[in-house]
C-alpha cells in the first residue's frame, strides 16, 4: 500500500491542477488550469445549492478576484494564480496578525528594558495622552511612521494582533507562537515577500515611498502590462496603502503597509470559523460569523434551489454517517431476509406451451416480467423508505414534526417486521410472498435468522437515538449550545464535525504550500545569491527559484501504508490534516462487510452441525446397512475440511472490510499528487462522465463479499475435502512428496543460477562470458521445457483464487488495463466507477475547494464588501 509521490512544491502544484481538473465542467479540460464563470455555476448549485447566472458571477466574482478582465480578454475567467489568491486570503489575515503580534512583543520588550522602574508592567510606561516614554524613533521610522505617533502604532498593532486564546479551544492556556505552527505562517513571510519584490525591482528591499512609478515598475517587472497602464487602478491601491498607514500623503511600501493593502478588503472573512463546529453555509447565512461588520442592508441573498440534503449522496449533506450507514444496512438485510424476488406476477405457466413450440420466447417473458417486479418491489419499497426515514436528517432548517414522522417510519421498517410475522402478496399455493417477515423454517438457518434480525433491532435502535439527538439539536435554543460547551459538542452533527476538519486542513495544507513556497525561494538565494535588480529573468527571486524547483521535481517521498492510514484515521490527522473526505457509499460497504463476517460465524455453524447430523444420521447408516463399515470416513476428515474453509472464508471477508479504507485513500492521495494524472492526461475525460453509476458501489461491495466468502467456502471446503477423504488422502501424500521434491530441485536450479550469473552475467545486459552465458542458456531451455508444467498449474491455481478474492473488491482493478479492454468495451468497470465515486466527492469536499466555494458565497453574499479590484490587484 506504500507508494512515492512528488515532495514540496512539487506535489503543490500537482494538488492545485487537480483541483482544477475537478473544477472545471467543460467536454475538454482547459490545459492552463483556469476557471470560468460557467464553472462556478454549477460548482455553486451541486454543492451549496445556490443558483447564480453567469452575469451575476461575472459581475461579482470574475470581477472581484480576476481584475474585472484586466488581465482576461473576456473578463469571465480565474486562472491558477487567481484561484491561489483566494486561497491565501485566510492566510494573508493570519500573516498580518502574526506581523502585529510580533512587532507589539518587540515594542513590550524594548519598553520593559528601557523601564528605569524595572516594572514589567508594559501600560505603566504611558504618559497622561497615551504616548510610549522611550525615544527610540529609529524602528518606527524605519518602517515608515512618524515617532510622534507610537501610541497609535501601539493600538494598531493591539488591535491586529489578535488575542491567542480563541486558536486553541482545547488548550486555551497555550500560547500561539510566531514561527513553526501548523495552521499558521510565521511572522516574518509578508516581510519576506516584500524584500524579494523591492530587491528584483529596485536593487535593495530598503522600504520605498509608494508611488505609481513604484507601482508601474513593479507590474512591469512581472509582465502585469495591463494593470501597469491602469493609472485610475495604480492610485486606488494607493489610496488602499494609505488608509491603513499613520505615515503623511505619501505612503511608504514596508511590511506592514503592505499587510494592510493584502487584507483590506476582505476583512469581512472571520478566521476563527476554522475551529468552529459549524457548516460553511450557517458560518456565512445562518449564524453570519463572517461578514459580522457589514451593514444588514448591503447583505444579498442568493436564490437557493431545494436539493433534498438528507439523501445527497454526492455531497454527503445529510446529518449523520452513521445514520445513513445503518439505514441502508438495515434495507440490504431485510431485502436478503424478506423479500422473494418471484414473489408477485404469477407464473405465466410455460410448460403448457412447449408442445407448440412457444417456451423459450415464454420463458424470456416470464424472465422479463421477473425482473420488472424486482425492480418495481427495490424502487417503490426500498427507496421509498429509505427517503421517508431520511426525511429531516439534515443540517438544513427542517420542523421538528419532519423529525418525528422519520423515527415512525424507522419503526415500521426496523421493528415492525422483526417482531410481527406476516406476509404481504402471498401466492396462492404458499410458496413464496412478496414480503414474508416470518421466521425460517430451515433449522440449518434459525441461528443465522436470528442473528440478523439482532442485528436490524441493533441498528434500528441506533437510528432512534441518533433521531432524538437530532430533535433536540433542533429544539435546544442556540444560546445554551453556545453557553455550554459540552452540549454543544453533544449535539453536533457528525457531517458538521467533518466540515471542521475540512476547514482545519486547508489551513493546515495552505500554510504547508507557503512554506514549501518559501523554502524554495531561500534554497535559491542560498545557491544563487539575492537579486541586484536585473531585468534578466534568471537573475531575478522567480527565476533562481524556477531552477530550484526544477531540482527538487526528482526529489520523492514514500507515504502510505496499510498501518500509516489506520494510524492517522485513529490520530485524525487524515482529516484535519490530509483532509481526506470519505464518501458515505464505501463506508456504507465496510460496515455491510463486518456485519457478512459475524454473520458467517452462526451460518457457518449450523452449517456445520447439519453435516454433522448428516454424518450421523444418513451416511453412517446406510454404509452400515450396506456393510461398508471399512469406508466409513472418521469424522475428523469430514470436520477438520469445514473448518478450514470456514476460517479462510472468514479471513477473506475480514480482510476486504480492512482494506477498503486505506485502498481509498491512497488512490485519492495518488490522484492529488500527480501519480495518477488529471489536468494533463487524456484519460481524466473519462473519469468525468456517467458518475451516476456510483450506485453501484454499496450493492457490490454488499453482493461481492458475500459471493466472494461463498466461493472460497466450497471451494476450500472441496479442495480439503477430497484429500482428507481415505481414498484420495494417500494420493495426496504422493502428490505432496512430489512437489516437495520438485520444490528442492527448483532451489537448487536457483542456486545453480544464482552461481552461473555472478560468473557470466553480471553486467546488467551485457554478458562478461558470452560462452558461459549460452551454454547455460541452453542448459536452462531444455530443462525449463519439463519443470514449466508446475509453474503453469501453480499460475492457474494463483488467478483462480486471486479472481475468488477479488470478487469482493472494486476499489483497484484486477485486469491490467491492456486485458480489461476488447475494443471500446471494459470487461471489469467497478473499478472506474469506485474511482468516479472518490473524484465526484473531492470535487465537491477538497478543502481547497471547500475554501474556495467559501470565498465565492461570501462575494455573493457581501459583494463589494469583500474582494475588490485594488485589492485583488494587490
């Protein structure tokens, strides 16, 4: 399960065309990455439901975060660095917090050393109108203020500074530091940027005033020819630096001016909505955590569709996994205990049309018909209750009553039928029933029966539970949620706690792309030096870091692992970290799969006591009545067969349900980091089309395991059969002997190989005994001519059980892709559509993503409040 994959800003930038390749909707992928309005359409409708026309976008979105068409000839258009922007803006608003907060400690500290007092109290050291007492004006002149005005500095780097406590909910005692956390960039990267900037533009990074020439020579540089002649724009965003800075007209380019000018316009977005157990849509129209400073006149509403979220398996909007876990659980049991398939239509009766020629055009008929009633009987019954018994198990807005009519209708699916036998569509010779709720009649499968139906009351009762949490997650006023912690907590929907995790792992992956970003550009000066101001692109802080990145493209590292995937799930670092969304369909499976294995334990056993009393009562008898009392077998070699094939079909149907999950998560891992392509590969396209058959994954998986413990069950129980039987077990111990001697000839042939290559054939494919080499080459061929027969059937029996296993697993193909295809047509497509099934979720639960539909509903929602052109500019 371990793999290599690209590291640093290489798998970045392979993370960042995926996301576009998922982004985009047009027949072709657009190969420069870029986004169009058209996209956004229907990104927005999918995944929030909100409905937006193409103007609309154009004239809030495309204009707000592309320059309003300044650097696109059509104006409706986000290209890769644009898409970036957006995602950094999070991490621009920390980066200017983490600046304050590191200039206010460095003030704290020079006034708690220049204090005659030697207090450590910092606010004793102002006079009666706020002013600092100390006279070092040169720091705060450097960076472009006037030294007259330091209480004020002091207040503005108070105020955007922040307070600590809010980051760490769990630990509100801990500190957050200016370098090295994980979800946040460190102190120094605004400054750092901008000296990279004033060195490749100017020849020094000394801060400079802030005028249109500065700003002409600066989008020159780095070929913005457009915003470069835009004078109306270039005096906006100086205008922009100014209302942030305490300096005169003129403002000066330092870091914090700059800090302000990346962040001015969308201060609108709330940082601590990262820790918050709430959905993007309640964080911006619901409890309105972002925007809180925006006046309720200006705020829009977009036009929201209907998309029924408790059955969004797509996006995953219902309340609860587990809820929708078990109640499909629960349909697929009762569909393999209840329900006859031939149980309504009648029979068209066939055998009286055989003298005329006429039954196997009736028996397609009757096949027809059967078939129809199947899917009559899953769609109207099967669906049917399970979109009654979803109804309100939302985070949406849903009446209290919906709540309760559900937990009926779970009821009457769950209970009802375990504990009141009956029948509905009964034939009339009382063979078989449309529903038949009554218990069996075969004594071989009461204790498997029971079992079941256990396990349908089990899961009925939890879906109860999780009800009531719900109603009263719905009933509890707000302000108790909020006022108690732990209620709160109690009452959170297992979706929202994902959509936690997904907001705390793009933070987490955003501020690891800046620092693998800065990194490279420190591996380039290092190597190359710092800029002098060379209009040469090689010289300039982009140019030496393109030859740094291309250097690091052969750099790989090695993830994954069946272990390194349960270790982080455990730890949840696969969430709130890789922000890995597991969609609800393969889940749904693995819980059908561990429910197949206990299931085989009581099946199994009444298997086995059935044999047993067959043994006793049937074949003892009638070999002792025919006096063959000498080939009656022991019953060790009827028992010791069946208990073998029970553990291996146990063992397989253990190990499918443990392999799903980490088989997942690596193929999506994979997808993200460019070792399987997107963007730049031509069969991406088909990944991209007939995602509806997604369905078929849970009935699969559910089918799948079952087929695939039947199949290994006989086949063992017969393989082990036959040589504990008295007749073939002295075969077998031929057999056996045989092959143990083959198995030492065949060693000793590798000892023999491994002697002649060291002599002949050490040079890779170049012979240093040409002679040597053919002799032995001869040797070989003919003895290969006797020995291969062993190989072949030792191959044979290999695909023969792999095929058995595989039966149960869709996740990865067993075909090569060469032998799956005969012309257009794909012999195994279960694995195509497992693949579609990850990709469709991503596409909708990437964090990327997740933050960029963030960024484009709170435009929707507070237009010109939030993202505007000078600061896009910017």
């Amino acid at each position: 399960m371990k793999y290599t994959k690209p590291a640093g800003a290489v798998a970045d930038l392979r993370e960042l065309e995926y996301i576009s390749a998922l982004h985009q909707t047009c027949a072709e992928l657009r190969q420069d990455g870029s986004i169009r309005t058209e996209d956004i359409s229907k990104f927005l409708l999918s995944r929030f439901g909100i409905r937006a026309t193409d103007e609309e976008l154009s004239d809030t979105i495309a204009k707000g975060f592309s320059g309003g068409g300044v650097s696109e000839e059509d104006g409706d258009t986000l290209d890769l660095c644009e898409v970036m922007a957006m995602l950094l803006v999070p991490t621009l608003l920390k980066a200017e917090m983490s600046l304050h907060r590191d200039l206010l400690e460095r003030m704290r500290i020079r006034n708690s050393y220049l204090n005659t007092n030697g207090s450590d109290d910092y606010f004793d050291e102002f006079d009666e109108l706020g002013r600092i007492k100390f006279d070092d004006d040169d720091e705060l002149e450097e960076h472009g203020y006037d030294s007259n005005k330091k209480s004020s500095i002091h207040k503005l780097h108070t105020l955007k500074a922040g307070e600590d406590h809010v980051w760490y909910p769990k630990d509100e005692n801990r500190v957050r530091s200016l370098r090295g956390e994980d979800r946040w960039p460190d102190s120094d990267l605004i400054g750092f940027v901008l000296s990279m900037i004033l060195r490749d533009v100017t020849g020094d990074d000394t801060p400079k005033p802030m005028t249109r020439d500065l700003l002409k020579k600066i989008f020159v540089f780095y070929g913005e020819h457009e915003i470069a002649e835009d004078e109306g724009l270039l005096d906006e965003m100086i205008s922009v630096a100014r209302d942030g800075t305490a300096s005169s007209e003129t403002p000066i380019l330092n870091e914090i001016t700059l800090a302000h000018c990346l962040t001015e316009d969308v201060r609108a977005y709330d940082i601590t909505t990262e820790n918050r157990l709430s959905t993007t849509v309640q964080d911006v129209f619901t409890e309105m955590h972002h925007g809180a400073s925006v006046p309720e006149e200006d705020l829009r509403s977009p036009d929201k569709v209907f998309t029924f979220p408790a059955i969004d398996y797509a996006v995953d909007t219902f309340r609860s996994k587990a809820f929708v876990i078990l109640l499909w659980v629960i349909w697929a049991l009762a569909f393999l205990l209840w329900f006859d398939n031939g149980a309504i239509g009648g029979d068209i009766k066939c055998e009286e049309k055989e003298h005329q020629g006429q039954a196997f055009g009736c028996k397609i008929g009757q096949g027809i018909i059967n078939w129809l009633l199947i899917m009559c009987q899953l769609i109207l019954v099967g669906s049917g209750s399970v979109i009654l018994c979803s109804a309100g198990q939302s985070d949406a807005k849903s009446n209290p009553l919906i709540i309760l009519f559900s937990m009926g209708c779970i009821c009457v699916m769950t209970f009802v039928p375990v504990f009141v036998q009956f029948k509905v569509g009964e034939s009339q010779d009382d063979d078989y029933a449309f529903i038949d709720t009554t218990e069996q009649d075969d004594e071989w499968l009461i204790a498997a029966d029971a079992f079941l139906r256990g396990i349908i009351v089990a899961c009925g009762i939890i879906l109860i539970l999780l009800s009531i949490q719900n109603l009263m997650d719905r009933t509890i006023p707000l302000r108790f949620r909020v006022k108690y912690k732990w209620l709160g907590s109690a009452l959170a929907s297992g979706t929202i706690r994902m959509e936690r995790n997904m907001k705390q792992a793009a933070a987490f992956k955003v501020n690891r792309m800046v620092r693998n970003a800065v990194a490279i550009h420190k591996s380039a000066e290092f190597e190359h030096g710092a800029g002098r101001g060379s209009s040469s692109s090689k010289d300039s802080s982009y140019g030496r870091a393109l030859l740094a990145y291309t250097k690091l493209q052969d750099v790989k590292e090695e993830i994954g692992g069946w272990l390194w995937c349960w270790r982080r799930i455990w730890s949840g670092a696969l969430f709130n970290e890789d922000g890995i969304w597991l969609n609800n369909r393969m889940l749904q499976g693995n819980v059908a799969q561990i429910i197949i294995c206990a299931t085989l334990v009581p099946y199994f056993a009444s298997v086995i006591r059935w044999i047993n009393e067959f043994y006793r009562g049937i074949v003892m008898v009638i070999l002792q009545e025919l006096e063959l009392d000498d080939i009656i077998p022991e019953r060790w070699r009827i028992i010791t067969p069946i208990a073998i094939a029970v553990f291996l079909s146990m063992f397989n149907a253990i190990t499918l349900s443990f392999k799903y999950l980490p088989s997942s998560v690596r193929t999506i891992l994979e997808f993200r980091y460019g070792t399987i392509g997107s963007l730049h590969d031509g069969d991406f396209l088909s990944l991209r089309r007939d995602v509806d058959g997604a369905s078929f994954i849970f009935p699969a998986m559910f089918w799948g395991t079952i087929a695939s413990s039947i199949f290994i069950f006989f086949s063992s129980l017969v393989f082990w059969g036959l040589i504990f039987t008295n007749f073939f077990f002295p075969t077998f111990l031929s057999i056996m002997s045989a092959m143990i001697g083959a198995f030492i000839t065949i060693l000793l042939k590798s000892l023999f190989l491994m002697l002649a290559r060291k002599y002949s054939h050490e040079r890779a494919y170049y012979r240093t005994r040409p002679a040597v080499a053919n002799v032995v080459g001869v040797i070989l061929e003919a003895w290969n001519l006797g020995i291969t027969t062993l190989y072949i059937l030792k191959r044979l029996a290999v695909l023969i059980v792999c095929a058995f296993i595989f039966i149960g697993r869709i996740d990865i193909p067993f075909l090569s892709e060469e032998a799956d295809e005969i012309g257009p047509a794909r012999l195994d497509n279960f694995p195509v559509v497992f693949r579609k099934d990850l990709l469709m979720h991503d596409a909708h639960r990437h964090p990327y993503l997740e933050r960029i539909g963030l960024m484009y509903i709170i435009k929707l929602r507070y237009r010109d409040h939030f993202g505007r052109e000078a600061g896009t500019s910017w």
